[in-house]
C-alpha cells in the first residue's frame, strides 16, 4: 500500500476531525458498545432517497433545473455508456457545484457498477471508506459500509488477490455495524498483516478497530509501527495522543499532541490541540 493511498483514510477529513473534537478541552469519549451502535443503526434505517431530497433541499433553484435536466437524462438512457455518462455528470453536479458527500459518492458508485471496472470500483468504495472510518452516527456508519461493501465485493470478483480491497471490506465490517461479528471483517485483515506486517493500510484500520473497541494497548502499538515506519503520518500520530489520552497517560497524551501540533499548518486546528494540551497539563 503506497503512503498516498495509507492517506486517503485520513485526508483531508483529519483537520476537520481535529477541530471537531479538539474544538472543546473535553477528553474524547470512551468507545460505546458495538451492540448498542448496532442496535441504532438498526432502528434508524437510511435510504438513498431520502439523503437525495435533503440534499436537494440545501440547493438553488437554478441548481434544481440543472439537475432535473440530468436525472431526466437517466430515465431516457437505455444504453450503458449513455448512463454511465450522465452518472459521472450528476456526480460531478454533487461534488463541484452542490459540494454534497453523499450524493456525489452514490452517482460515482453507480457509474462505477456499470463500468465494472477494478479501478472504478474500488475508487468509489474508497469514498464511502474515507467517511465511514470518521463517521459518528450508527445509521449513517452502516449506510456508508454497505455501499462501499456491494462496491468491494464486485472488485474482488474480478481481483480476487487485491489485499486493499479486503482490507477496505474488513473495514465495513468493523466500522459499519453490518454484522454482529465484527472478527469478520478483523481475520481477513489479520491474515494480510501475518504475511506483510508493514501493509500500513492494514495497521491503521486494525489500530482504527481497537481504538473503537476500547483495546487501547493493541491500538496502540499499531499506531507507533505505523509512525515508526512513516514519520510523518499525522493521522496516526493524532490516533496516538487519543489512545494515550483515553488510557488517562497524559503524559505520552501530550508527547503525541505537541508533534502533531508541529506538524500541522493550519493555524485553527494548532490552536485547538494547544487548548488541549493545556487541559491535560492542568
């Protein structure tokens, strides 16, 4: 797994995770049970048509027209490539003009079913994998895993051998309250881990997984290989000073906060990891 891949669980989604939960001196909660955020989830049902009409809700007029147009264009389409193009044009409408998730990703998700490509496949499951790995509502955590999953499980039918894509579905099992076993989705990871323990992208999501359980010692040390072996992986450096918060080690706590504090640029979320600091030195 290349570093810029490892990336892209974080991205740019990191910095407003920071501000989230560093915006305020209140240490982060311990992890709730995983029965309970599957009960939630389960109770609390998410249909795409309804993320659509409220999405269409926060959006202009004009912008309404526009997108009347190409939906229409969808209904009329009766060949592949017809939908597959106005799909990548809704898409685009989400993301550019609208600056809408989840729409954005369902279009790009759908254009990709059709092209049946591995590439297109596991590009637009890597979208609802980046915001099921930040996500905090149970309904919208299971929403986001079971489309990333349809779209993993197509791309392991064509590569069956793709270590990423198994590693993303483990993923869904771990973080999408889509099975009340959540070692379903921990094996196949574990297996990859056991062959090539330097597959980054399988440590973070297993570090992701114990941090989420509580199993602050075992999240731990897979966010310290992972530094170890990537110096400049915030993500997991920001991982690590949580975990040591939430272990009440204050003192490693604020080791890990002032070397991400040195490594960001953004002068809002320095400002919060300093107030954090702050409150764990008081």
């Amino acid at each position: 797994m290349k570093k810029q891949q490892l990336l892209l669980i974080g991205g740019a989604v990191l910095l407003f995770a920071i501000l989230l939960y560093m915006g305020s001196t209140v240490a982060p909660k311990a992890p709730a049970a995983a029965s309970t955020a599957q009960n939630s989830a389960d109770n609390q049902h998410i249909k795409f048509e309804d993320l659509l009409v409220k999405a269409k809700e926060k959006i202009r007029p004009d912008q309404v027209l526009r997108l009347n147009s190409l939906e229409n264009s969808v209904v009329r389409g009766d060949i592949n490539d017809q939908k597959i193009h106005v799909y990548h044009q809704l898409a685009r409408f989400w993301s550019d003009s609208a600056k809408l998730f989840e729409p954005y990703a369902w279009y790009t998700g759908e254009a990709a079913k059709l092209e049946n490509s591995e590439k297109s496949l596991t590009f637009a499951a890597q979208l609802y994998i980046d915001n099921l790995v930040t996500e905090g509502d149970p309904a919208m955590q299971h929403w986001l895993a079971e489309q990333a999953k349809d779209l993993l499980e197509k791309a392991l039918v064509i590569n069956p051998n793709n270590d990423s894509s198994k590693i993303s579905l483990g993923a869904c099992y771990i973080f999408g309250n889509i099975s009340d076993n959540p070692m379903q989705g921990i094996m196949p990871i574990r297996e990859i881990v056991q062959k090539n323990p330097n597959n980054l992208y399988a440590q973070m999501i297993l570090g992701l997984g114990g941090k989420k359980s509580g199993q602050l010692d075992k999240a731990i040390e897979r966010f310290l290989l992972i530094v170890n072996k990537d110096p400049e992986n915030l993500e997991a450096i920001f991982h690590l000073a949580e975990c040591y918060e939430m272990h009440n080690d204050k003192t490693n706590a604020v080791k890990w906060y002032s070397l991400a504090a040195k490594k960001i640029k953004v002068p809002e979320a320095k400002e919060a990891i300093a107030k954090r600091i702050a409150e764990l030195n008081k």
